[in-house]
C-alpha cells in the first residue's frame, strides 16, 4: 500500500478552504486508500500555527483529528533524530528537515505538499514531491483546481 507523508501545509488548507485537493486527500486517507505519515512535528507546527492565527480549541480538536486518521503512522523524535545529519546539507530551511528525515523515517512514496520552496531545495533528487492534486489523480479522482494548491 502507499505510504504517503503530509505535509503540515495539507492539514492547514483542509481547515481553511471548504473545497480543496488536500480535503479530498484526508479523505482518502480516513478511507483507507494509503497510509498517511505525519511527525511529532508536524502536530508541533500545527498547534503553534493555530494557536497563534485562529484558537486553543481548534488547535486541540485538529491534533484530536489528525489522531483519528485511518492507519496513520507517526514518525517519533528519537527516529527523526536518527537522520537529521544525513540530510542537513540538503535542506536550505532547518525547519523542513524534520518532514524529510519522518519521509525516510516512515518509508514513503511520496511527500505531499504545496510547500514549491521544499520542493525545489537539492534534497529534491531523494523525494517523491507531489502536490495534493497529483496524489488525487493517482487514485483516479477528480481533482479541483486551486489556487493555493499547486
């Protein structure tokens, strides 16, 4: 089955746009249709983000959420801490290298995000990059087109 990493990015546009690819891919992953992969630091970055920009209670509910994603598997600090040297001189930004070394950590296929900064970064040759419309249309759904999804 596929394992897939999301990206914080797609958990935040599921919460802010009604209709959007990356609502579409949750979806897909509560059906059961690929394993989803998200890290310590993804619920890290999404409790700061809300926390900061809407509220405690959304940012609770969200982590709660996330937890009840079918067959999710989250990537533990100590593994990410495993690989972080690994890949350090590939990532420009610090802060995304948590999401890849979870990526490698967790044995995805692909690491869904509408992040185009991280995709352009030299760990690009390593990563199977692909936007939330992508996933979708691996699965032979139909996709919408958005502007905050690439």
């Amino acid at each position: 089955m596929i394992r897939a990493y999301l990206d914080t990015n797609i958990f935040l546009i599921y919460l802010e746009e009604e209709i959007s690819n990356s609502k579409i891919v949750i979806s897909i992953a509560e059906d059961g249709l690929f394993i989803p992969v998200v890290s310590f630091h993804t619920f890290k970055e999404i409790t700061h983000n809300l926390k900061s920009r809407k509220s405690k209670d959304l940012a609770s509910w969200m982590q709660i959420f996330i937890w009840s994603i079918k067959n999710l598997t989250i990537i533990q600090k100590k593994d990410i801490d495993q690989l972080d040297g690994k890949f350090i001189d590939l990532v420009d930004d610090k802060d995304d290298l948590p999401h890849i070394c979870s990526y490698f950590a967790g044995k995805c296929d692909y690491f869904v995000t509408t992040n185009l900064r991280l995709t352009q970064m030299k760990i690009k040759s390593q990563v199977n990059f692909i936007t939330p419309k992508k996933l979708v249309e691996k699965f032979k759904l139909k996709s919408i087109d958005t502007k905050n999804e690439i």
